[in-house]
C-alpha cells in the first residue's frame, strides 16, 4: 500500500499538471464570458466554483507532492515567451511550499468565497429569484482573477510574477468598477450629542473607484518594473533558481556593505519591489485606493481586498527573501512603513460608520503587520498571518455582506443593531471571525500576531511598541462595530423588520471560514514557548516553509529567552481581551462615554472620520496638478506655440503663394507635378555635370 | 514573385473598379473587399515560407531587376524580419478598413475604394523597396492617397487637416530627396547607385560628418510621419478629420512608415551618424511618450485622445530603436520589441479607432460627453472597447505589454534615466485610457444613446478579427521574435562595426 503511494507521489501527476490550476479558471471565465447570458444563470453559478474547486484539488494533489519530496522546487515550464539575444523568458511554473500555500489559499478561499456569490449575487423577492443582470459578467472577471493570482504566484520568473501583478489589478479594476453604472453615493453626517456634527464626503462611484484603483497600483508598478530592469541588468537573468543562486554566492558582502551605510544594487532592487508591493498591498502612501475599492461586490472584497490580491506584496518579499535579507537597510524600511501603517490605519478604523471600510482599514493595517513581520525576517510569520489573516477576513467581509444583502445593500453601522436575533449564524461566524482579527487568546489570529510581535521585539523594542498598541486598537474597533450591528436595539426599525438570516450557500462558507480562523491556529503553534513548557510540537509552517527560506551566513539563532516569550505573549494576549471589554463598555455598557469622547475631542475625531484628508491631500498636490499641466501642454504648447509656428510658415507660403497664383489652382496633383518636375531638375543637374563641391566628400 | 504581386493586386483592383456601375455601391464595396483580401491570402505565404535560419544575404522573396540601367536603378524587392510583420499588418489593415467603410462611407464609394487600394499599393511599396529611387517613390505615393482620402470624405475642417498634412510631410520630406540624391552620387564610391544593399555595404566610405549631416535629412522625413515630437501637430487634425478608415491606415500603418524607414535607412545608410544624433531622438521619444499621454488626458474628443496616445506609443518605438550607452551599443532587446510594438500600435490603435468609427456611426459625435454609461446599452460594443484599451494600455495577456515591457527593459539596461521616465508614461496611460473608458461606458446612462444599437455580425467580426491576433501576440511573441531577432541583430552589429571605426 505505502508501495503504491510513493510510486503515485514519484510520477509527480499533479505537480506536472500544475498550469491546469491556472487553466480550469481561465477555460470557466472563457466560458462564461461567452456564452454565460445564453446558458442562464444556473448553468454560469455552476460552472465557475467547479472550476477554481477542481484547481483546489490539483493544488492539494501538488502540495502533497511537494511534502512527499521534502519541500523540494520543481519547475514546470510550457513554452518560450520571448528570447532576443541573450535574454530569454519562459512561461514556467515553481511547484514548492510557497506557491503550494499560496494556491490552496487563493482556490481555497476562493472557492467559499464563490459559493457565497451565487447566492449573493441573487436576489430573493418574495419567493422569486432576480439574478443580477450582469451574474455572468461577474463570475467571468471572478474566474479570470483567479487565473490571474495563480499567474502571480506559480511563476517561476520575476516576468510572469509581474504578469499575474498587472493582471489582478485589471481584474480588481473590473471588479471594483462592476456595477459601473452607479454614481457617487453621499453620506449623512455623522451626528454628536451635543456637538457639532462631522461631515463625511461621499463615498466614490464604482467607476470612478476602480479607475483610482488601477491608477494607483500602476504607480507602484513603476517601481516594481524598475526593479525587474535592474535585476535583468544587473544578473541577466530573471529566473527564481539562478537569480536567488547569484546573489546568495555574495549575499554576505551585500548584507555587510548596506549595514555599513552603503546603498548596494541589492538595496536598490529591493526598494524597487517594494514600491510595487506598496501599492498592491496598500501600504502608505499608496493605500489610498483600498478603501474605495469598497465600492465592489462583497465577495470580491473579500477575496481580492482582503484574502488574496492584497497579500501578493507578502508574497513577492517572501519569495524574495534572499534580496531582502541581503538589504537589511531595506527591511528596516519595509519593516517601518508596515509599522506606521498598521497604526495609522488602525487609528481611521476606530470611527468609521460603514462597516465595509472599517474592514477595509483594517485589512490595510493587518497588511502592515504583515510587512513588519517580513520587514524584520520573520517571513514564515509574515506568510502565517498571511494565510490565517485570509481566513478571518474572509469570514468577516462575507458577514458583512450578509449583512448587507439582507439589509438591501445598507452597510452604514448607524442604521443597524441587534442584528444578532435576526441573523444568529451571520452574527456567530462574524463573533468567531472578530475574535480571530482581535487576537484574542488561542484564536488562529492570536498565535499568528503574536508570533509577529515576538519576533519584532527581538529586533526592536520601539516597532514591538506600536504592534502592540495596533492590536489593541484592532480588538477595540472590531468589537465596536460588532456591538454596533449586532447587539443593542434595532436602530432602523424598519430595516430591522426587514433582515432575515441569509441561506445555505452563504452560511455555509460563513461557518468553514469561521472554524478556520478558530483552529487556523495550528499552522503556527508557538514551539519556543511550548517547548519552554515541556510540550515539543513543531511550528508546522515554519517547516513547512525552511526550504523556500535561504539563511544568509551561519548566524546563531538565538531565541527570547523563555520568560521574555511568555511576558510578550501575555501581554498581548491581556490587551486584546482587555480592549474588548473596553469596546463593551463603550457601546453595550455605556454609549454616552464615545458620544462625549467625541464631542471633546471634535477635532481629531473629526480628521479620524475625513481620514487625515490624505485623499483631498493626493487630489491638490498631484492630481489636479496634473491636469493643469496637461492643459497648459494641450493649450499652450500644442494649440498656440507649435501649430503658431507650422500655421505661421504655411501662411507665409501661401502670401508668397499668391504671387505665384498662375500656377496655383488647389489641384494636389498639381503639385505633385511641380515636385515631380523639380526633382527632375535637381537629377538632371546632378547628371548633366552638375557637381557636388568638395567638401561634401 | 509574391511581393510583386502584393503591389499589382490593388492596382488591378483600383483600376478595375472603373468599370463597375457608380450606382450598385454594394458591388464595389464587395468587389473592393475581395481584392484587399485576396491581397492578405497572398502575404500570408510570406509568414508560413519564411526561412528564419540566418544566412549572409539578408532579404527574403528578393526580387532585382534592372529599371533604369544606365543610371544604376533598380527594381530591387525584398524583406526580412523588420517588414514582414509590417506588410501582413498592412494587408490586414486594409482589408479591414475596407470592410469597416462599408457603412460609413456614401457618397462616391467609387473613388474612395479605388484610393484605398492604391494607398495599400503604396504602403506595401515603401516596405519591400531594397532600392532608394523605388523607396522614395513609394514613400511620396502614400501621401496623395490619404491626402485625398482626408480631404474629401473627411469632417468639417478636413481641408485644413488635409493640407496640413501634406505641408507638413512634404516640408519633411524635401531635406531627404536632397541628401538622397547625395547618397545615390554618391553610390558605391565609384558609380552612383540607389540600390539599397550596395549603399549599405559602402557606407563606411561617407565620411563622419557628412553621415551626420544626412542622417538629419533623412531623419526628419521619418520623425514627421512617426511623428516625434514636437514635429506631430499634424496628427491630430488628421485623425480627427479622417474617416475612420483613414484614421485605421493613418495610425495603422502610415505612421510606421516612419519608424521602419529609420530601421531600414537611416541606421543602415549612415551607421557612423546613430551616436551622435542618438540622445536627442531618445530625449525626444521620452518627452513624446510622456507629454502626448498627459496631452490626451485632457481631450473632450475621443479621436483626438487616440491621436495623442499614438505620440506617446511611438515614442516608445523610437526610444528602443535609439536607445544606446555611453559606448553606443544598441539593445537589440529593445529594437526588437520596437520592431514588435509597431505591430502591436497598429493593431490595437487600429481597433480603438475602428470602435470609435462604429460610436460615429450611430450618433455622429465624438465628444465624451455626449457618452457615459453605455454599457449597458451596448455590452458587446463595451467589451471589445474595454479589450482593446487593455491592449493599448499594455496589460499583460496583450500585445502591448510585450512590446512596451521589453522596450523598457532594454532601454533600462542601455540608459537608466531614460528608462525611468518612460516608465512613468505606464501611468498616465493607464489614466486617460480609463478615463475615456468611463467616460464612455460608465456611469449612469446618457439619455441621448437611449436608442444605441449594439454591434452588428459584421462588426462583431472585425473586432474579433482585430484582438485575436492581439492575444496570439500576448501569449507567444516568440513566433514573431523568431523572424525579427536577426534583422535587428543586424542593425546591432552594423553600428557596432561603425562605432569600431569611428573610435579609431
């Protein structure tokens, strides 16, 4: 029997099958993209969650394959892309822990997260079903994503790892953008007792979201299409394998230059990339566009803005851990910026009333814990909280679109509360979920932020500092809203009346998310902990993970001392259950304590709500800006100078013209004629002992 | 054989025309149809019977005979890898403009298919030339066409557009009949000759300076109908004026014209002069991309906004035909994908202005704001509108990403700075594109296309006809690679040996 399996596992069926995972979503979006309106609805809702279900399996097929050869690489290549002298570029796909993690997640989740959308792109009247007009278009672009995220991360080159960067970028453009023909939705002010109330602007149409969305993430591209010049450039080659060879032959001497204040090539590059990860994974400055990509369909925030495109920044660093551990300069930087987004983001979250974008910031924020983690080298943490992160925002985006789809679309935490008793299964998941993001103890979240902090106090104090403020502000926004919506009285009578539990095809993905962000967990058990308690469990994704990891020199690994582990992790475990008890006090206990909080510090609330008006921020310094030159060019330069020049010399022409008006009769072949006869001129002279003077020669 | 033929079936076709009866447009639309693609069968041979194995002779489907013997002219044919792709591009190209005009076009059908095919006679023409005399010819022929073509089945202003459009390339082109005709007296050192491989060989023999001095000439012909800025005013009232099978062959193939004329003359012709003039064209190429996408940013007319975004795509051709290092080594990475993004302009331009023709059509208007929130109305149109914006944007899957992406990576490895700022014109593209998008398809309905049609079969076909190839192109750019790769590795080395002399 065990016979029978290692000869399954040494065909390697499913690793050379791997481009089949990219090709099942592609052939579904083919397929409904076409033909999609003609087979109904049924048909389409059918169709795409097969597709990306059966890519889970082939990626399970791979990842157990991967196991069985110990974590091993292999490469599946199809075709040349392009070969021009001593560039070459091949369409090949990387089979190894990495990838593998990333594929079960994006068709893993993927897959719930497309069950729910059969359901919620529905609408139920009154016993009848109302498909949305575009159900097709959206399971289309849906599959098309998928297809493209797997394009990202199954790459074996930086090239195909950038093709699948601009594709889910066109797909999260599409997405966002889906129910194109909306406009600009204004908000209500958001009301004080006894103070003066806080306008908020009105949220971006999401046509106009997806465009900032997609123009946003070009400008990190830029950076990251630098980056990968500079690595063809400098290396010439832009493979994974030799690449990452090259440079760790030398990675001692980088490490060494840029700890001595030198800006080295490797620096250079890994700064590059990392203004493209700013952008995909909306770190400062470039997260401005995460939170009007709200303006999509819930399942697609869920799976693009918070599970998996968001995370591909994560994964670029993580997959090229040997650049960046080779620029400690770099990651100090990388490190910083997740530091300060996590808090900046986490500050704007406190008092949004859209329940969407208090999720949205949040995502920014557990991104920038992500990138402190990767920033300081714990990349294994990084990528843990990479995937349980998937799993509780997941679970959280869905309930928050259950909400909204039995709200009829309301998503303005103002107008809910008590939800609890007309969505029992919503409001569990969604606790379980909150749980998970909060970090409460023993949750998938806790033992994944944990691990963050730990490491980052290794490496410093200060950032440990302000991960661990970040958490507990994390804890108290997540139960803010949860108390808001769901416990309390009803603040919409009306609304309420209306809600009613959503069906299987939502809870059902609700409740797997759910258990996943409780038991998510036991990726990443604590093992220096466990171990100081006499338990010997290993960390199952840090070995997992070893083989895709290269150590640059033989530094001693040299972990916390026991008692410092088990400080940190009471600590943060201790503030997360405080910070929710603080949230219950606030909005279950007392409700009048955030009214007077903000009315005395109106100001601030007031910049928290407008969020710091970094976008009207953007709008005045480079966008309009922009536009202005753009005229002026348009105006001035094209309209008055050039063409007052060319317009100029033809009228001059023509004044001599006049002169000439015998031969002139607005007949162009006249005057091909008259060129035709001059250049006869100019032979014959030439040949009947015309010379060119000397000098020409 | 087949080249020759390629130049005669349109002629026949033109000529032919004359005789059918003014009053059965459908006939002459059918019967002009049949012969541009008759015309394409006949160039899709070139692709399938390419030798692509390198050998000393460089051109393919060669054909030379003597014209004018006694001066040394020749009727001397032939291609290779740089103007392969062009002419199938061009054949293809006109078989579709003839196809899109049918409904567009009304009054003296007649004439305007007989000036279509003469025009693709024209084109094919500056393409297979392998002699100066014939080049030449060719090259001033492609002007009266779409001179006409503008001028009389053009919009309101289409006399202006038209005249400007000749002054402005005739202007060009003087410079070069002059330093042409130097070059021929000049000949292989001993007797003067205008064939274009002998020029070639005896290069070396012109001194420095006076390569210099030719190389403007002939490169200010080329720059104007490329066009490079600031040389490109000319452009927009063109395309603005010209019907949208004008504006197809115009952006398609006519402003190729250019660029392949650099490759095949300019840089050949005079080897020793590419250094020295090399920085300004770059800087202009930049400047072109990053000023004609910020230029289209701010067009309330959607053709004017194609017509810019052309000026900043061609600068991307010329930026990875020029591109050099401070030792005048060229990226044959970038000449190829320039090669490659001429291709990928005309088909992906071509497409937008076609799409645009088929809006025109409907409600005789190009101003953005008679549009918005269209797709709806029409969700075939807006799919295929969307495709090619992707095309023209560069997202990967397309054509336009390879071209573009390996443009820039070649420029990168030749001259950073420039590469930088050209990168930048990534984003600014992604911007007005998505901006004449949205202001098209999105957002809530404008009432006045309450009654907008969706695409017809015929329709849906050249659309279909046009982003096929577009992904071919995306997913194995290789096949086209094959063939380009040797032509510029080539040009490469020519410059090299030049630089070799010039050092010394």
């Amino acid at each position: 029997m065990i016979g029978n399996w290692q000869s399954v596992i040494d065909k390697q069926r499913m690793t050379n099958l791997i481009w089949l995972v990219i090709a099942l979503p592609l052939a579904g979006a083919l397929f409904n993209g076409i033909f999609g309106r003609r087979v109904g609805y049924q048909v389409v809702a059918k169709v795409a969650p097969t597709m990306v279900f059966l890519a889970f399996l082939i990626g399970l097929g791979g990842a157990f394959e991967t196991y069985a050869r110990h974590g091993k690489a292999q490469l599946v290549t199809l075709w040349t892309w392009a070969e021009i002298g001593e560039l070459n570029i091949p369409i090949s796909f990387l089979v190894d822990p990495l990838s593998m993690t990333m594929v079960l997640v994006i068709t893993g989740v993927g897959f719930l997260i497309h069950i729910y959308a059969t359901d919620y792109m529905v609408h139920h009247h009154h016993g009848e079903t109302h498909p949305d007009r575009d159900f097709a278009r959206f399971f289309t672009f849906l599959n098309l994503f998928i297809a493209s995220m797997l394009v990202l991360v199954l790459g074996d080159n930086y090239l195909m790892m950038f093709i699948g960067w601009e594709l889910v970028g066109a797909c999260s453009y599409l997405l966002i953008g889906f129910w194109h023909d909306r406009g600009d939705d204004p908000q209500p002010a958001i009301e004080i007792e006894g103070g003066e109330a806080v306008q908020v602007a009105p949220l971006l149409s999401p046509a106009a979201s997806g465009m900032k969305a997609f123009v946003v993430n070009r400008i990190g591209d830029v950076g990251f299409a630098l980056g990968v010049f500079l690595i063809w450039t400098t290396f010439g080659t832009l493979q994974f394998d030799q690449l990452f060879s090259r440079i760790a032959s030398s990675a001692e001497m980088y490490r060494e230059s840029a700890l001595h204040g030198e800006f080295t090539v490797i620096s250079m590059i890994a700064l590059l990339l990392f203004i493209g990860a700013m952008g995909k994974s909306a770190q400062i400055p470039l997260y401005v566009w995460l939170p009007d990509a709200m303006a999509g369909p819930t399942p697609v925030s869920a799976l693009i803005h918070a599970a998996t495109m968001v995370t591909a920044g994560i994964y670029m660093i993580v997959r090229s851990n040997i650049i960046y551990t080779s620029a400690p300069n770099v990651s100090f930087l990388v490190a910083m910026v997740g530091a300060l987004t996590a808090f900046f983001a986490a500050t704007i979250a406190l008092v949004q009333v859209d329940l969407k974008r208090v999720l949205a910031y949040s995502t920014v924020s557990q991104l920038g814990y992500m990138f402190m983690a990767v920033g300081v080298g714990a990349y294994t943490a990084g990528m843990f909280h990479l995937v349980t992160h998937a799993f509780f925002k997941a679970c959280l985006f869905l309930g928050a679109g259950s909400v909204m789809h039995a709200l009829g679309d309301v998503i303005d935490i103002r107008r809910m509360g008590g939800l609890r008793k007309k969505m029992p299964h919503t409001a569990m998941t969604f606790y379980l979920g909150g749980l998970a993001l909060a970090g409460f103890p023993l949750t998938a979240g806790f033992f994944s932020k944990d691990e963050i902090l730990a490491k980052t106090f290794e490496y410093s104090p200060m950032l440990w500092g302000i991960g661990i403020v970040t958490a507990g502000m994390t804890a108290f926004y997540t139960f803010r809203a949860i108390f808001l919506a769901f416990e309390g009285e009803p603040r919409d009578q009306e609304l309420y009346d209306h809600a009613h539990e959503n069906r299987l095809a939502v809870t059902a993905p609700l409740w797997i998310l759910a258990v996943l962000a409780i038991f998510g967990g036991l990726l990443g058990l604590p093992a220096p902990l466990l171990h100081g308690v006499g338990i010997d469990i290993p960390h199952a994704m840090e070995n997992w993970l070893h083989p895709v990891i290269q150590q640059v020199g033989h530094h001693e690994v040299h972990h916390l001392p026991f008692i410092t582990e088990l400080a940190l992790f009471l600590i943060s475990g201790f503030l997360g259950v405080a910070s929710i008890g603080l949230a219950y006090y606030f909005y279950i206990v007392d409700r009048s304590i955030p009214q007077n909080l903000a009315r005395s510090t109106h100001p601030i609330f007031a910049l928290l709500v407008n969020k710091y008006y970094i976008d009207e921020l953007y709008n005045t310094v480079f966008v309009k800006p922009a536009l202005t030159l753009s005229n002026t060019m348009s105006r001035g330069i094209d309209q008055t100078l050039i063409d007052g020049i060319v317009d100029g010399s033809a009228y001059g022409i023509a004044e001599l013209g006049k002169y000439l008006s015998q031969l002139q009769n607005g007949f162009i072949s006249r005057y091909a004629l008259a060129t035709f006869i001059g250049v006869l001129f100019l032979v014959g002279y030439f040949f009947l002992g015309g010379q060119f003077p000397n000098w020409i020669y | 054989m087949i080249l020759t033929l390629l130049l005669v079936v349109p002629i026949i076709g033109a000529v032919s025309l004359i005789f059918l009866p003014r009053e059965n447009k459908q006939l002459i639309n059918w019967f002009a149809f049949a012969f541009t693609l008759v015309n394409f069968a006949i160039s899709l041979p070139l692709y399938f019977l390419y030798d692509s194995t390198p050998v000393s002779e460089g051109y393919r489907f060669a054909l030379k005979v003597a014209w004018i013997p006694s001066l040394n002219i020749y009727y001397h044919i032939g291609i290779d890898g740089l103007s392969l792709f062009l002419i199938l591009l061009t054949t293809f190209l006109s078989a579709i403009s003839v196809l899109s005009s049918w409904s567009a076009i009304d009054e003296q059908v007649k004439e305007y298919m007989a000036l279509m095919l003469l025009l693709e006679t024209a084109v094919i023409g500056v393409f297979i030339s392998l002699d100066l005399f014939l080049f030449y010819l060719f090259w001033e022929a492609s002007l009266i066409p779409m001179a006409l073509l503008i001028g009389r089945w053009g919009g309101k202003d289409r006399i202006y557009a038209s005249i400007k459009f000749i002054i402005y390339t005739m202007a060009g082109s003087a410079l070069m009949l002059v330093a042409a005709l130097v070059v021929y007296t000049w000949g292989d050192g001993v007797n003067p000759t205008s064939d274009l491989p002998t020029l070639v060989a005896h290069s070396h023999l012109i001194s420095e300076d006076m390569q210099k001095l030719l190389f403007f000439a002939f490169i200010l012909a080329f720059s104007v109908k490329v066009p490079l800025f600031p040389l490109h005013t000319w452009l927009p009232a063109a395309h603005v004026q010209a019907p949208t099978a004008g504006s197809i062959i115009l952006a398609g193939v006519l402003l190729k014209l250019g660029t392949y004329s650099m490759m095949r003359f300019a840089i050949p012709l005079f080897p020793k002069a590419v250094a020295f003039w090399s920085p300004l064209l770059v800087t202009l190429a930049v400047i072109g991309i990053l000023y004609g996408a910020l230029v289209a940013l701010v067009q309330d007319d959607v053709k004017k906004l194609v017509a810019y975004s052309s000026v900043a795509h061609m600068g991307f051709v010329v930026l990875g035909i020029f591109v050099m290092d401070q030792n005048g080594t060229m990226s044959q990475q970038a000449m190829s994908a320039a090669v490659l993004q001429m291709v990928n302009h005309g088909l992906s331009t071509g497409m937008l202005f076609f799409l645009v023709g088929v809006l025109y059509e409907r409600r005789h208007t190009r101003d953005f704001s008679q549009y918005g929130g269209i797709w709806v109305k029409v969700p075939v149109f807006g799919t295929f509108f969307i495709l090619a914006a992707f095309s023209s944007v560069g997202l990967p899957g397309l054509n336009g990403f390879v071209g573009e992406f390996l443009i820039l990576m070649g420029t990168f490895s030749r001259n950073p700075i420039a590469a930088l700022f050209a990168t930048f014109g990534i984003v600014l593209a992604a911007w007005y594109i998505l901006t004449a998008v949205r202001k098209i398809l999105f957002g809530p309905l404008n009432p006045a296309n309450n009654d907008l049609t969706d695409m017809t079969p015929r329709e849906i076909g050249i659309s279909l006809a046009f982003i096929i190839p577009c992904f071919v192109i995306g997913f194995f750019p290789n096949f086209l690679f094959e063939i380009i790769n040797p032509s510029t590795e080539n040009l490469a080395s020519l410059i090299d040996t030049a630089m070799l002399i010039v050092s010394k």
